[in-house]
C-alpha cells in the first residue's frame, strides 16, 4: 500500500487544502458530499477515449460511462496536457473492460473519503497487484490534469453550492416530501442514498446524474453563476424515486407494469422502464418543484418525449395523491392504462 500513498498524495499535491469530504445529511436517508477522488475516476472512465476516435458517437461503445453526456462533455475538452497520460490510460481501458470491475470502483470512488481510501478499497477489487498498479499509475499520470482543469478551479463552486442545496432543503421543508413519496410507492427505504458532487465541463445548466447501487454521481456543469438549486434538489428526488419503485411490493409492480402493456410506443418499449421514469418525473421533478416553488415548473419536465408525454398525463393524478397521501391501486392503474392508450 505505499505506493498507493505515495500515488495518492501525488493526486491532492496540486490541490493542498483539499481534506477528506465527509458526507453531510440532505434528507432523510440522503446524504450528500463533493469528492475529487471519484470526480478523477469518472474523468479517468471517459478519457480512455482521447486517442481512440474511432470509438467516438458508436453507440455498443464499451465505455464503463453509460451517459454519453459525460464522455461527449470531457472528451470534447482541450485535452494536450494530458497526452503523456494516453499509455496508461491505454492500459486503463483493458482493467475497466470488464462491466462490474468498472462497477465496483465507480462506487468505491464514491464512497471513499479521499484518494488513500479509495486505494484500499481498490485493493480488495483488483487482488492483483499488476492489475491494482494500472489503475493506480493512470490516476496519478491524469491527476494532475484533471486538477489544474477541473477540480482546483472548480472545488470552492461544489462545496457552495453543496452548502446552498443543504440550506434550501432545510428551508423549504424539503425532508417532508418523503414520507409523501414513500406512501405513494407503497415503499420503504432504510439505507442511504449518496449523493456526490463533481465538475464536469458544459455550457449547460442543470446538474446530470449518473445512478448506480443507491449512489447518485451528479455532474455539476462549470456553468458561472448556475443556480437551478430547487430544480437540482428535484433532480436528487426523481434518483431516489428510482430506490423507491424498485421497493415497491411486488404484486403491486407486477400489475402497474401489466397496466402500462408492452406495446411500442414512440420508441420506446412501453414497458417498467417507461412508467419508472414517468412516476419519477411526475414526483421528482415536477412535483417537489410545485412543493418547493410554490409554481408549476416550466415544461417540458423531461427531455425524452415518451417519458414527457406520459409523465404530462398523469401528473395531475399522481399530485392528487401525493398530496392525499394515497398509494397507487387499481384506481390509479387504470389511469395510466388510459394514459398509455391515448395517443
């Protein structure tokens, strides 16, 4: 584990005042912190790509970045600084191959409370310690770019706003909402869903999430002055509505997805997938928004026209009985299943 060290404090030398970030409380069962560690890793994930511009815009791209947002927002970046990093991440690109490596050390990233740690949590992943030495060594050759770039300009910005969302929730009785959602869902939830905050270069406002295993990775765009704080806490809630349908009692999903049907509808497989993100729109984003604004959010709520179109239809319903504190039944799916036959 020296060298780790070593690598590791190699990492933070060009960002001195960086300590380990703690995971500070947003909601009831969601914490939130910043984090370079797993900032550098995301970075790392997509910079494999820099010399392979074959692999650019292929959509059976391997990339261990399921959101081309991510990868098209670094890999379009001027990027000459970190040319001399192309052979290990050449390297890189071998060891994340494989789906849950790449997994596993995304979320170890997250939840690490600074490099060191990540180091040893990687270590339990990659028992090879020539396998471990790739990783390692392809971290610390992109450091020191991807600090001078990124996180040193950027850190002060994440920790605001973190403060900022943290000051907002407790203020606009954002914590009440849940135990409203949960009854909604017919679901519990007793863990933790983290929340990360990490730069990621784009013109764009509004923070994009990237979710796995109850980790909500939420790249904040170094966009000057953004401040679309109530629409970031409800970008936050429609992550942790995903933890909340995949709770929901089984009998009662099966017959929600059943109402929903399998018919092809503007491209998409009118299927689970299209009804969690229509109830996670609806609650999470238009919704919290309504409780925390105090006005109805701008339209349109989501950016896929299916999701939107029937997330629009059965937003009013789902307000209803958010607000009546009611869960979905046989009443409620017999709306969506008019919902989805309406064209």
């Amino acid at each position: 584990m020296l060298l780790a060290a070593v690598l590791a404090a190699a990492l933070t030398r060009s960002s001195a005042a960086t300590p380990p970030e703690q995971e500070t409380p947003l909601a009831p069962h969601i914490s939130i912190k910043i984090s370079q560690i797993h900032g550098l890793y995301t970075f790392a994930a997509a910079s494999m790509f820099f010399d392979v511009e074959a692999v650019k815009g292929n959509p059976d791209d391997p990339s261990p970045l399921p959101d081309p947002f991510l990868k098209k927002a670094f890999t379009e970046t001027p990027r000459t600084d970190a040319v001399g990093a192309r052979p290990a991440l050449r390297q890189l690109r071998e060891v994340l191959s494989k789906k849950e490596i790449a997994e596993d050390l995304w979320v170890a990233s997250a939840e690490a409370a600074d490099a060191e740690d990540f180091y040893a949590r990687a270590a339990k992943i990659l028992p090879d310690p020539k396998v471990r030495s790739v990783l390692e060594q392809s971290l610390a050759a992109l450091g020191p770019f991807y600090n001078k770039r990124y996180w040193d300009p950027c850190r002060g910005f994440l920790v605001e706003k973190r403060d900022i969302l943290i000051a907002l929730a407790e203020k606009r009785g954002y914590s009440s909402l849940f135990s409203k959602a949960e009854a909604f869902y017919g679901a519990e939830y007793d863990g933790t869903m983290l929340v990360v905050l990490t730069p990621v270069p784009s013109k764009e406002e509004g923070m994009r999430p990237l979710v796995l295993r109850d980790i909500a990775s939420l790249a904040v765009p170094m966009v000057p002055g953004e401040t679309e704080n109530i629409n970031n806490l409800g970008v936050i809630f429609h992550e942790y509505c995903h933890i909340l349908f995949h709770r929901m009692d089984p009998e009662a999903l099966r017959l929600l997805i059943a109402a929903v049907g399998r018919e092809k509808k503007k491209g998409w497989v009118a299927t689970g997938g299209l009804i969690e993100e229509a109830l996670a729109t609806t609650v999470g984003n238009a919704w919290t928004y309504f409780k925390m604004d105090g006005s109805e959010k701008e339209r349109p709520l989501y950016k896929d026209k299916a999701i939107n179109a029937l997330a629009e239809k059965l937003y009013p319903a789902v307000k209803s009985y958010l607000e009546e504190g009611r869960t979905m039944d046989a009443e409620f799916r017999a709306l969506v299943r008019k919902a989805v036959s309406q064209p």
